[in-house]
C-alpha cells in the first residue's frame, strides 16, 4: 500500500509540474518574453502578445484547471480513491 502512495503522489506531482510550467510559460513567456514576436500577429482586431498578458493566460490557467480535474479523477479512479 504504501508503494502504491508513493507512486500515487509521484504522479500528481509529475501532472502539477506539467501544468504549471505551462502555466508559466503562457503567462510569463508569451505576456512579457516573447510579446514582441507575437504583437506581429492579430486575434480579433487586437495584437497576440497584449491579448495573452490582458485575457489569454487567464483563459489558459482555466482549462488547465479542468484538465487536472480529469487526470485527478483518472488517478483517483487507477488507485482506487474515488469515493
């Protein structure tokens, strides 16, 4: 049992670090990094890199919320936590 623990929160630790390094790099990276580069392309009358740092990252990080619900709940599910 205790194997399995250990590989539970190895896991979820592997799916938060994924998560948040795309996080990072969509927030930090394409609002303040890059922003230069990507003012060069339009989304709906508006440059890329203004709308990543005004409305972008924070539509990124609600899908990633969404995402670590469903593999959760897939792991939850592999190891026998649900309830």
């Amino acid at each position: 049992m205790a194997t399995d623990t250990k590989k539970y929160w190895k896991t979820n630790l592997k799916y938060l670090t994924i998560l948040l390094s795309i996080w990072f790099v969509v927030s930090f990276g394409c609002g303040i990094l890059f922003v230069d580069e990507l003012n060069n392309i339009k989304l709906g009358g508006f440059k890329l890199g203004f709308w990543f740092a005004q409305q972008g990252a924070i539509y990124v990080f609600v899908i990633l919320i969404f995402v670590y619900i469903k593999l959760m709940n897939a792991l939850d599910e592999k190891y026998n936590l649900n309830d």
